[in-house]
C-alpha cells in the first residue's frame, strides 16, 4: 500500500494546530501537579531564504526532547520566536528594494511555514518578533531601567567610517580597508560618543558561576577564557609628551552687581584663582592669555568672540573657563570647529535663569561634535556647588564627556568659597605629565621595560603622537582600515614611534611609547608595557624595530646571551639588572616590588578581566531606538517610560549615511524635562540586546503592561534544557547570564543566577561535498524540497540517523532513501498487523531492553543511537503481536516521526493523540537476558552464515542452497527454535545438529571445532 506522507502530515499538523495540543499555561487545568520543564533553542534570524538544512538539524534536536519530556508528564513550555532586527535584514532589504520591516514580516512567514511542515512541537501562542514594538518597548525599558542604575555610560570607542555613506561600517562591510559599497573609498577609524553597557561590574559573578552549569566544557572553558580573569599589579607610567602646549587661554566669567569689576572703569579680571595660575604657567616659559571680555554683567556672544580671537588658537592650545566663560567657550569651539590640546570648565554655567549672563548667552545647542576635536575635557566642580553649577555639570558632560574632578568646599571657586587664590589641582591638569596605569601579571621585570606599546585603536593615541611622528603613524593607521580586532590578533606585530616617551617609576628611565597593532584598547588603560627580554611578542617586536633588549631576570643555571639567543627567556630565575632587587627569586620579586610601587603610591594590586563592557551603539535603522534624547539646556534625558515605546519612523531614506538621521519630524522633540528643543538619539540597540532575554519574554509575550509577571519567571525560569551553536559560547551566552543577574540585582525578576541550567551543542551540517551548505559552492539543501518529495518524518529521522547530534556530519543522500524506505515498512506492517491477546516473551522482552535504553539515550542525546534501536524493534515485530507492545513501539518512533506515529495509533485504536500519551514505563521483569543472548547469538550466525556464502559465490562462482549448522549440546534448543528466523534471514534451507548427535551430516568434520558461542557451518 502507498505510504502517503503529505496527506497524513497535513492531517496531523492541522489536528494539533486545532486541539492546541502545545500549548501550556502554569495555571492549566491538571497542569499544578505536573513538573514543569522548559526547553528552549537559540531562536533563528529569519531571512529571505527560509530554513536552511541546519535550522532543521537543530530544531529537530529540539522538538524530540520537547515531545519526550511531555510523554514524561510535565509541563512542558516549548516556545519559538524571531531575532528579527540588524543589519543582513537591513542590506537584503534595501538590495531588494523594499522596506526591511515588510522584508522581515515576509521572512517570518516563510520560517513559520516551513517550521510547521517539520511537525515541530512549538506552543505558537508565544511567539515573538524582537521587530515588532510589542517586544522592542522592553527593550527601551530595561535600557532605561539600567541607565538608572549607572549599569550604561558613553564613552568614545574606534568604529570603520565611509566618509563617502556617511555612515559606519560593521567589519563585515570592509573589503579590502574599503567600503563594501563604494570599492573606491578607503574606509577611516573615527572615535565615535557610544553607548556602554557595564558587564564588567559582573565579572566575578559570571567567571565563578561558570563551573556550576551543566554545560559542554569546552563552551565553559571558552567562557573562562573570555571573561579571562587575571591578578596583577596596576603600575603608574607618567608619560612625556613632545606636543608642548602653544598657549593656554583663560575665559572669565560674569561678576555680579556689588563687584568692583561691575565698573567699566575700575574693574579688571586678575581676580579669583587667574593671577596665580599666570604666575605659575610664565615661570615655565608658557604663554598666558587673560582677555578681559567687554560688559561681562551683560555678556554678548559676538562681542565676546570679536576679543576672544584676538588670540591665537591651535591644536596645541589649552582652553579654560570660568563660570559663564564656560558657556562662550563650549558655544565658540562649535561655532568655529576649531581642534584645541585641552578644554578645562572650572564650575561651568549654563542655566539662563540663574546666571547673570543673558538669556539667550546661554541658550544654544552644543554641538556634539567637539568632543571629536578636543583631546582632552576636564570638569571641575565643588561638592558644594549650587544646584544649577551641579545641572549646569551635567549637561556639559553629556554633552562632551571628558573628566569630572570634584574637589571639596571650591563652591563656585571663586576666592570667597576657596579661601585662597592658588589652584594647584587646575595647574596639575594643564602641565603635568599624564600619568598612564599599566596592568601587568610581570612586576618582577619592571627594570626591563625598554618600551611602551598603545594600542593603534585607542581613542587618546593622537595625543600622544608628536607633530614629527604624525605623518608615519598616520600612515601606519592606515594599514589597519576596517580590520577586526579577532583579524588583528592574526596580523604580524607591527608598530611605529609616537615620538613620546613613558618615564619608568623605578629608576626614572625614559622609554620611547609606539602604537601598536596588538595591543586592545579596552584592556586596562590601552598601553602595555614591553619587557623583550622576557616576552615572546616584545621580543619579536624589539627586535624587528631594532630596540634594547635588557634581561633581568636569570635562569638558576646557565646564562643569557640576548646576541645569540632566538627568543625570550620566560622561565623563572633570579633577578639581575634590577637594583636593589637584584639577586630576589623572581616570584618573590613579584610582591616585593608590588609593595615597594605602592609605598611610593606608583601601584596597586588589582584584579583584571580580558572581559570589556558591552558595546550597544549602531549607527543604522533596523535595531530599537535607543529611549534618550539631547536638550540644549538639560543634557541628556532619558524617555519616560509612560512614553515607551519609541516606534522607527516608516519613513526613512536608505543609501547615504544613518537612515534615521533622515526624518527630522522623528528626531526633533521636546526634552521630557523642560520641556525645550531636544533631538532623539539616532544610534539603535545592538541586537544581542534583543536576545540577550527572549527567554523571558516567552512566559508572558502578551502582556502589554509588563515585561512579564513575576510569578511566571518564578514558575518556569530557569530555562531546563537550552539548545544552540557553539559560536554564541563567548557573545549571546554571555549578554543572557549578565542580563540576568543584572534584572535579579534590580528585582525586576526573582533570585535567578543563572538563565541556562543545561546546555547542549549540536554539531555543524556540511554538503555532501564536505564543505559548508552555500548558494555559492551549490550545495545548499533546501529542506522543503526533502519534504515535497520525502515527507517530514523521512527528514527527521534521516537528520537524527547521520551521526550522534552534537558532532559535525556531511549530508547523506542514502541515508534519507534509507529513512524513507523504513517508514514505508513500517506503514505496511501496519497494514497488515494481526492485533493478538499475548506476544511472545521474546518480543517482551526486547521491547523492554529498547525502552530503558532508549530512555537514557534520549535524555543524553544519543538520538542515533536510539534510532538503531526503534528500527530493530520494527525489524523483529512479528505479524501477530498484541496491541500494547504496538503502542509501546509507536511511542517510541513518534519522537522522531510523529506524523506517521499518529497515523498508526489511531489505526490501531490508541486513545486520545500519540503526541499527549504517556512515555512507555520499563518492565524490568519481562527482560530476559537468556532470550537476548540467544537473539544475539542467532544475529550473529546469520552474519556469519552469509559472510562465507559470499565468499563461496565470489571465488568459486557457486551458488549455495543448503546450511548445516553444529552447536554445543546446551545450545541446541535456541538455535533449533530459531530456524525459521535463520531461513528468513539467509535465504537457505537450514538444519541445526548438536555436535553429538550420531545421524548429523558432517562431511567435512566441522562438528569437530566447534566452542562454546561459535557454531560450524557447512555449505552446499
């Protein structure tokens, strides 16, 4: 009879769709005595293309241990969703000439077809789309949630930039150090204001958790690895800088109305801190300017340009300001777009209605793009400032980030709330030499640094590069264009001078300070120091860039001879060359100078992690609208969250810089607090963001007025059994278990430590060929077309047949012919079953064994395994068996082929569906261990037997009709019994004889070497 798939798929797909036989609630009737459990795969990416081969694997992977877990009895919440924002969907939408939300909406309804024609297990009640405002709402919410907290800050951070798109590049979007789009345009490393996430503050937490999850452990070690714990000493370089300032220039602020200087004649501005500061800058030979602006108690902008720039200002110049004189300056470096050395703000002012300036002296938009032309921004204010000084901080930070330095009792710092004139702490901030901490786990080869290296993506490299070296290293910047940091770790160790030098805290050696491509910006302060001596990377460096190699450290036998030597020394020894630690073990030298630098206050101990905070900025459409806006007055303000969500405007043009820059209508609002001129922030929320607690949104994806209700994540979080790639070990698994942590720390959920109590990898799916599914190579499978041709369960038990899931495998044609083939057997053996009272104990007794075994493989994931199983049972069922070891059966294919399983229980009578049945319960006493050692021994002759009649045909050309068998006495009867199941599966006419038997035939005296376990044969 024909076997027809799509009839019977279509059928039970549309039965459970109907029954919603799926779907689960912790308050459903009969559902408060069961155990909950909650299986979960990485949610997909839906493109154009649809499911490819290895979206089925994996799927697949899942659903069977969902179905197995609910034939156990619990409550099983079995989800699915879509991680449907970012930059593929934006491109494909944009190279297909449609909007990227109708693009993703198509998309989605590809998946979810093409998912319901694998019969896969989901409760589609809870299904997600991260691109729809329902979900991205929350997003803003916890954005907002974890500002409030300090968990989010701006920093500057390096990012790929196309002058010519006007618009950043992810890495994958550089070819060549040029843009994807335009071949002709080299693309450049700007410093850009972005968005952080804090997920340093959890670093302990998430490195010593880790050993408490039953994950792989390689993805376990890989997380280790990532957060990359480290102690060491944290050591202070003071850093000389060849740049010497060209002037420093001073901006005053407003007096008030009982001041001398409120006289056009009599005042003068050498008041408050200024004639000391001038005092102490020209004895160091530095040009000073003071101008005094005209009606300072009525200050007008242009009038106090027109005197301002009667000075000269270069990249080389220091700015201050005082008060008001902060205001001019911050307007005046946005007006001119002038680069300076240094902005200092000593109590700056910008609240028109508090200053004694005019209105309108105050009121302008900061331009957001001085902190891209100023090195350096340094605040100064008092902890006793008032609370507009304090306002007026906050919006000037925001707005240009920098260094706030708050000093105690400076009020305003005007001499009255001082008490002194001398402001030491500001003159520190102009001339002195920055000093730069240094992590390393090396104090004991400090006498050994011969040179510094700053990492060639740090955002402060400029200043440290001389007028005379920026030339070169700009060239050298130029090699690393739209080069990862995973692609820099593959380069060659390269570097070039800065032309500035690190003064070395224990013996006051200069040492120069290169940029180099090795060293990662985010890692401590973003500058190494280098010990060639005893550094295999230094050494290389050193010697390719011709610099000293000075070793200190000894080993106890033998000497060094760097002349000769081909690599550094790295071992332990004794120190040389190292002062007054000459001779000290070198472990021991390693908390002696510790304590000797923090005696001087030069160092510290410190904890260090390789692990960086979380980058969130993207400077492109398709991602959730960051919920903060810029005020001209207030700084930055976050969004109500009444006002949430902040929806993407429809609208938007695609093609030439950041799409939502476009819309003016969106960007262009009122501040939330004032209620004044505002614009939205344009950059939107990487989308790990979205994923990073999906698995949470599941429980309650309706709720319109919560993320979730609290006594769902205390029902069913933590997730039980979580399936994904191994290629989200280090990014998504990370964001999840800090996301995590950080909503249990604002009791937004409940004590919950960990998102993922079980992991398990699944493997990777090659072509045939061996290589990696793709359009380009045309090896790619689309499991649709399995489906049409095949059926769903072929392809199921086909994908569960290559290899045990969690390794890689090549796609096997035969193997889904074979899977196809097995279930048209199994659909006419049930055609054609006759259902009897008993079956025999032999058949108990295997199908009890595969039970138990089966059981445990399921649970481990050994689903190939399983399957050899299910097919043996199927092999051996005889035509007339009875009806509870057929349901026994069918429960056991229906994890893998549910379709068809359906299909038979209700032909055979099987109450309710196949799919709400209960897992089949091992009888331990029905095995019989006697009839499996027979069963074995019989599979064995007939592998034997064949074996030799293939032989017999291959070398002789004959044709074999007639088998005798001869066994041990003891082993007559399981052989005798079992010469139907022998003629069956060989093909011949079989006899069996007990070696004693005096009327056996024997011509060739086989009988005679027969041993226990191992029968003769002869062959006619």
């Amino acid at each position: 009879m024909v076997y027809d798939f799509k009839k019977i798929e279509t059928k039970w797909q549309s039965k459970w769709e109907k029954k919603k036989v799926f779907e689960v609630s912790p308050d459903a009737a009969g559902t408060k005595k069961k155990k909950k459990f909650y299986v979960l795969e990485m949610f997909p990416y839906p493109s154009a293309a649809g499911l490819h081969m290895g979206h089925a694997l994996n799927y697949t992977i899942g659903d069977i241990y969902a179905r197995f877990k609910r034939m156990q009895g619990m409550n099983v919440l079995y989800p699915m969703g879509y991680d449907a924002f970012g930059l593929p969907a934006e491109n494909a939408a944009i190279k297909a000439g449609e909007h990227p939300r109708k693009y993703t909406e198509n998309s989605i309804k590809n998946f979810v077809n093409q998912q319901h024609k694998l019969g896969l297990s989901y409760d589609w009640s809870k299904m997600i789309v991260t691109s729809k405002p329902e979900y991205y709402k929350w997003n803003q919410y916890f954005f907002l949630k974890l500002y409030e907290k300090g968990l989010i800050y701006r920093k500057k951070s390096p990012v790929n930039w196309c002058g010519k798109c006007e618009t950043v590049l992810a890495n994958e979007q550089v070819h060549g150090g040029c843009c994807w789009r335009h071949p002709e345009t080299p693309v450049e490393i700007k410093q850009l204001e972005q968005w952080f996430i804090k997920t340093t503050n959890y670093a302990d937490e998430l490195l010593d958790k880790v050993d408490k999850l039953y994950w792989p452990e390689r993805i376990k070690l890989m997380q280790k690895n990532w957060i990359g714990r480290s102690e060491g000493t944290e050591i202070l370089f003071e850093i000389e800088n060849s740049n010497k300032l060209s002037n420093v220039v001073i901006v005053h602020g407003c007096p008030s109305a009982e001041k001398a200087e409120y006289s056009q004649e009599k005042r003068t501005y050498d008041k408050h801190w200024i004639p000391w500061i001038k005092k102490k800058l020209e004895e160091r030979k530095i040009k000073v300017f003071s101008p005094l602006m005209p009606e300072a108690w009525k200050a007008d902008y242009y009038n106090w340009k027109k005197e301002f720039e009667k000075n000269k200002i270069d990249e080389n110049s220091v700015l201050i300001g005082h008060s008001c004189g902060c205001a001019f300056l911050v307007r005046w470096l946005g007006d001119t777009k002038k680069k300076i050395k240094k902005l200092i703000l000593v109590a700056p002012w910008k609240i028109a209605k508090s200053g004694n300036a005019p209105k309108d002296f105050y009121d302008y938009n900061i331009d957001l793009g001085i902190k891209d032309r100023v090195g350096e921004v340094i605040i100064f204010t008092a902890n006793n400032e008032e609370a507009d000084g304090k306002k007026s901080v906050k919006i000037f930070h925001d707005s240009l980030g920098g260094e706030i330095i708050e000093l105690k009792n400076h009020g305003h710092y005007t001499i009255y709330d001082m008490g002194t004139g001398e402001f030491p702490e500001l003159l520190n901030e102009i001339i002195g030499n920055e000093k730069w901490s240094i992590f390393t786990t090396r104090p004991d080869t400090i006498y050994g640094v011969t040179f510094m290296v700053v990492s060639a993506q740090h955002p402060r490299l400029m200043e440290l590069v001389s007028n005379k070296q920026k030339k070169e290293v700009e060239k050298f910047l130029k090699k690393l264009k739209g080069v990862s940091e995973k692609q820099l770790e593959e380069l060659d160790k390269e570097g070039v001078f800065t032309g500035s030098y690190a003064v070395n805290p224990v013996n006051n050696k200069k040492v120069p300070v290169y940029a180099g491509n090795f060293v990662v910006a985010d890692y401590g302060s973003g500058m190494v120091m280098a010990v060639p001596a005893h550094d295999q990377r230094d050494y290389l460096f050193a010697r390719k860039y011709n610099i000293e190699i000075k070793a200190v450290i000894q080993p106890r036998e033998g000497e060094i001879d760097f002349t000769k030597e081909s690599k550094a020394y790295t071992g332990e020894g004794w120190l040389i060359n190292s002062d007054e630690f000459d001779e000290v073990e070198s472990e021991k030298a390693k908390e002696e100078i510790t304590k000797f630098l923090i005696k001087k206050k030069l160092g510290r101990k410190v904890v260090n992690f390789k692990l960086r905070d979380w980058l969130v900025s993207r400077q492109r459409y398709w991602g959730t609208p960051i919920p903060v806006v810029y005020c001209d007055k207030c700084g930055i303000i976050p969004i109500k969250e009444s006002d949430l969500p902040i929806v993407l405007p429809e609208k938007v043009k695609f093609g030439k810089g950041n799409p939502l820059k476009t819309n003016e209508k969106w960007i262009n609002v009122k501040c939330p607090s004032c209620n004044g001129k505002a614009k939205r922030e344009t950059d939107t929320m990487d989308t790990f963001f979205d994923s990073s607690w999906y698995y949470l949104r599941y429980l309650d994806s309706e709720n319109s007025k919560k993320p979730f209700e609290i006594d769902k994540v205390k029902y069913w979080m933590p997730v039980d059994q979580y399936i994904g790639g191994a290629e989200h070990a280090t990014m998504h698994l990370i964001y999840a278990r800090f996301f995590t942590k950080a909503l249990r720390d604002l009791d937004l959920i409940p004590e919950i430590d960990e998102p993922f109590i079980k992991l398990f990898n699944q493997g990777l799916l090659h072509g045939a060929d061996g290589q990696k599914m793709s359009k380009s190579l045309g090896n790619v499978i689309n499991p649709l077309d399995i489906i049409k041709k095949y059926g769903a369960d072929s392809l199921r038990l086909a994908l569960m047949s290559l290899a045990s899931p969690e390794n890689d495998t090549l796609w096997d044609e035969n193997v889904l012919v074979g899977s196809f083939k097995f279930l048209n057997k199994v659909y006419d053996y049930f055609q054609n079953v006759k259902i009897v009272k008993k079956s025999d104990a032999k058949i108990e007794s295997k199908l009890n064994k595969i039970i138990k075994e089966m059981t445990n493989q399921i649970e481990n994931f050994k689903y190939n395994l399983a399957i050899i199983k299910v097919r043996e049972l199927f092999n051996s069922l005889p035509l007339e068996t009875d009806r509870l070891v057929l349901e026994k059966g069918l429960k056991l294919l229906s994890l893998f082929c549910p379709h068809i399983a359906e299909e038979m229980w209700e032909k055979i009578g099987g109450v309710g569906l196949i799919s709400s049945s209960e897992w089949p319960k091992v009888e331990e006493a029905k095995i019989n261990e006697s009839l499996e050692k027979q069963e074995q021994d019989v599979a064995k002759l007939v592998e034997d037997i064949n074996h030799v009649v293939k032989i017999i045909k291959e070398r002789e050309g004959k044709e074999v009709s007639k088998c005798w068998v001869y066994v041990l006495p003891n082993e007559k009867k399981n052989f005798v019994d079992s010469v139907d199941e022998l003629k069956k599966r060989t093909g011949l006419d079989i006899k069996v004889y007990a070696v004693n038997d005096k009327d056996k035939y024997d011509p060739d005296g086989k009988s005679k070497k027969v041993k226990p376990g191992k029968p003769g044969i002869y062959l006619e």
